[in-house]
C-alpha cells in the first residue's frame, strides 16, 4: 500500500494507523500548492479530488477519505483493536467520533488555514471551536481515549486536528483534557513515528 500525504495534513490521521495496525506500507508525500508528487507525478491524476490523505491499496484500487480509510484499515487488523467490528454500537459510536471531528473540528480549522479567508470567516470558525471543543475536553475529562480505555482510529483524527492548534494559534488551555490528551496521544510510539516521517518533529 501506498499514502498519499502533506506534511501535518489530515492524512497524519491514516499515517498513524499505518503504523498502529503494524501495516507494510510507502509514503509518497503530495504537494498540495502544485499538485506533484515527491516522484513527479501529477496526483490530480492520481486522485482527482486534488487533495490528501489517499492510499493506493496495490490491487488496482485507490480509496480516499480519511474516516473511510482508517475504518477499513481498522477492519483488516480486527486483532489490533482499532475499531470495534462493524453493526455493534461500539463501532457507532467511533463513527460518531470521526464524524464529528470531520464536520465540526476538521471544517472549523479549515478556514484558519486559508490565506483567502475573510476575518468574519475565520472569526466564524474560531467561534465554532470554541463551541464544539468543549464536547470533545468533556468525553476525555473521565476516559483516556475518546471511546474508553482503548485507541481507536478516531484519536488517531482527533489528534491530528488538534495538533493544527498550535499552528493557528487556537488556545487549548481552556481544556487541560485537551492538553494531556496531546500529549498521551503523542507519546505513542505509532504516532512519534508517524510524525518523525513526515518531519514534524524538527
């Protein structure tokens, strides 16, 4: 298997699980300005979406999207116990996770990032987080992991999201849960890795 990825981009998320699910994989990092692969390629080509995490699966199949890549990532180490199997609520409950993270966390960062971004944009944005972060410093205030005791491909996402943090300047500190979390998440061996990679740790 292939990732298609950018530095720090939301394909950290499928990176992580690469690596926690013990998975034999290559990178091959994207640049999302001009669209060329580290090898030359145009990954418009590639994947006409234009932007990342993707993962050429080696049979002829490119999957995108990273809440439907780390599920099925997750779903070919069941043994690894990264997501819990498909029609209990468990796994309903993780899915309610990356959803969540996607629609509300990932899409309020979003504007943040975007030099074209009116100021009533982002203020609009930095409004939401400061509304939707609390729910996500709640769940993690009596549990180490979002779901419980064990790391699902969903902390892998919202890892990943919060880690932009620092980079726009949205103050966590509000939500100590949130600080000890980076840190807990971070400390993984996968997740060091992965970001090691990727040059993000320099």
């Amino acid at each position: 298997m292939k990732l298609y990825f950018s530095p720090g981009a939301c394909s950290l998320s499928p990176h992580i699980v690469l690596r926690e699910g013990g998975f034999d994989f290559s990178l091959e990092k994207v640049n999302l300005r001009t669209r060329q692969t580290a090898s030359g390629a145009d990954y418009s080509t590639i994947n006409p979406k234009g932007y990342v995490p993707a993962l050429d699966l080696g049979n002829g199949e490119l999957l995108t999207e990273g809440p439907a890549i780390v599920q099925y990532l997750a779903d070919q180490v069941p043994e690894r116990r990264l997501a819990p199997p498909c029609g209990t609520l468990e796994r309903a409950r993780v899915q309610e996770w990356l959803t969540f993270i996607g629609t509300e966390l990932h899409k309020s960062f979003s504007p943040l990032f975007n030099p074209a971004a009116t100021d009533d944009t982002k203020e609009a944005a930095r409004a939401n987080l400061a509304r939707r972060l609390p729910l996500a410093a709640q769940a993690l205030e009596t549990r180490p992991f979002l779901t419980g005791d064990t790391f699902t491909v969903a902390d892998a996402y919202l890892f990943t999201v919060l880690t932009w943090s620092r980079l726009v300047k949205v103050d966590l500190s509000s939500w100590p849960s949130l600080g000890a979390y980076l840190e807990r998440v971070g400390a993984r061996a996968s997740v060091q890795a992965a970001m090691e990679a990727e040059g993000l740790n320099r």
